[in-house]
C-alpha cells in the first residue's frame, strides 16, 4: 500500500508535469485555426509539444520512480515511419511503447488510436485532434472521414509517423479472454495464449492505405509483458506509475519489484500479403506468435521467481 508520503511525493514530482500538460493543450488547440494555411508548421510544432510532455512523463516513470524497462528483438531503424501494433494490458503499455519510440527518434510522432469521445474534452481532445491522432468509434464504416483526414496527412503530405494500434481494441482481463475463446471457437477463428483475439479490419484498413505512403516502410509488432512477484500480467497502477518510488527494485515494498518487457519485430511493408484476407491472416499468425512469446516469458520469469525463493 502507498503511503501517505507517496502520495505527497507523486503529488510534487507530477505537478510541473500536468502544468505543462494544460499548456500544451492550449498551444495545440490555438494551432488548429493555421491547420489550414501551413499543416506541415503546425504539424511539427504539434510533434514537438507531443514530444516534451512524453519524453516528460517517461522521466517520471523510469528515472524518479525506477522503473526498468527490458527491450528485445529487432533493432528499429532511426526515424522510420511504421504501422505498430501491440497487445494491450494496462496504462503502462504507453511507457513501453516510449522506451521504443525515443530511441528511435519517434517520440514526438506517436499517433494512437483513440476513442472518438475524447475530442469532446475540452482542450486535452482538441490537442489531440490537432496532433493527428485519429478518434474512431472502432466502427470502421463509421470512421471513413476522420481516417481520411488522418491518411491524408501521413500518405499526401508524407508526415513522418508511427501510427499506434491497439489491436485487441480494449485491454485484456481474464472474462474478456474467456468471451474471445468463445469467440473463437465460434468462427473458427485461432486463439492466441495470453491474448484477445485481434480486431483485423482496422489493421487491414491502415495497412491498404499507408501502402501509399513511400516513407512507410514496416509494421512493428510489440509483445508487451509484465510481472511483479508470481503474477504474470501484474501491472501498476497509471497513479503508482506516477508517484511510487522503486518501482523495479525487488527490495521494494511488497518484497518484489515490478518487470517491464516489450519485445519487438520488424516486418517491412512490402512483404505483406496484398489481399484483404490474406492481411487478417497474417495478423492472426502474428498474435499466435505473440502469445507464444507470452508464454515462454512467462514460464521463464517463473522459473526465475521460484529460484529467488
């Protein structure tokens, strides 16, 4: 349990961090009237914002909180622009996806796919919108204009991008992993260990399109895992993130520290298949994959947490 001066140290340590959070937001939203006359200026101004608060809040996570992030698999060429795709467990899964992006020099072009609610909200929607993120209902035949208005910017204008998807479309609890059996089995469709079987037709729709895009040149599929003690899957919470100390240290309290994995590979653009159904096909092969991953992740953390004891 967090102590009362956890909660006073989180409180200190994020507040500069949402101040400049507020400010962004209005700086992004007071861009959106020059979208129009200049959307190449506005767009890297958009990205430098997005860059400081994320770079930002990272910081927070891994430097004043100690969290260890392992990364694995392939080396990601700098500045490339990429469809990634990742499993989706909790709030943490945006610190793995940093720990990649930064690196790579993509931190600040991180788009994600997000729920078209939030353009509602004042300011923090609006930065959004102006940033380029895409805010879908998840009913694609609904969302033809506002993805429109997202692929034009990357493919016409050539808008550097790592266009970030959830594909499981909601993050994983034991009863959603249930329904996807029976999903599954239903359809005859192939079960991922440790996974939600993926919603295919938002991929299969960015894919089609990017393919325009010449500066686009692969698809990065994370494995995200996490653990902390015998838990697999175990996460902290968005506020633990932000305001626990020692987040990684096994002398922690608890007795045992948080792991952080993100395992990445790298599949250039043009060698996927070309058909719509051959694409759903490949991503299911690619979540088959990823949870045997999971899998072995899991069996060797295990083993590791058993010789600890």
């Amino acid at each position: 349990m967090a102590s009362p001066l956890d909660h006073l140290r989180g409180m200190v340590i994020c507040l500069p961090w949402l101040i400049w959070i507020f400010i962004s937001d209005i700086l992004l939203s007071a861009l959106l009237p020059f979208f129009q006359l200049a959307p190449d200026t506005c767009y890297r101004l958009a990205s430098s914002l997005a860059w400081s608060g994320w770079s930002w809040i990272q910081v927070i996570f891994t430097t004043f909180n100690g969290a260890v992030i392992t990364v694995s698999g392939d080396i990601l060429p700098h500045g490339e622009s990429a469809i990634v795709v990742a499993n989706h467990v909790s709030w943490c899964d945006f610190y793995m996806i940093q720990a990649l992006a930064l690196p790579a020099g993509m931190l600040g072009r991180c788009r994600y796919f997000a729920k078209t609610q939030l353009k509602w909200v004042p300011f923090l929607g609006w930065g959004l919108w102006a940033m380029g993120m895409p805010l879908v209902t998840r009913r694609w035949d609904r969302d033809q204009k506002e993805l429109d208005r997202v692929f034009a910017g990357i493919v016409e204008r050539r808008w550097p991008t790592w266009l970030v998807s959830f594909s499981e479309a909601t993050r994983y609890t034991p009863a959603k992993y249930k329904d996807s059996i029976a999903w599954c089995a239903e359809h005859d469709k192939p079960q991922p260990l440790h996974l939600l079987y993926p919603r295919t037709k938002g991929f299969v729709t960015t894919v089609q399109h990017l393919r325009k895009a010449p500066h686009v040149k692969a698809v990065y599929d994370l494995a995200i895992a996490y653990q902390k003690g015998p838990e697999f899957r175990s996460t902290p919470s968005m506020w633990e993130t932000l305001s626990a100390p020692h987040l990684s240290d096994p002398k922690s309290k608890g007795g045992e520290g948080y792991r952080f994995h993100v395992h990445v590979r790298r599949f250039p653009l043009i060698e996927l298949p070309t058909t719509d159904d051959e694409l759903v096909k490949w991503l299911e092969a690619r979540w088959v994959e990823k949870g045997l991953w999971l899998e072995q992740k899991r069996l060797e953390w295990a083993k590791e947490s058993s010789q600890i004891e």
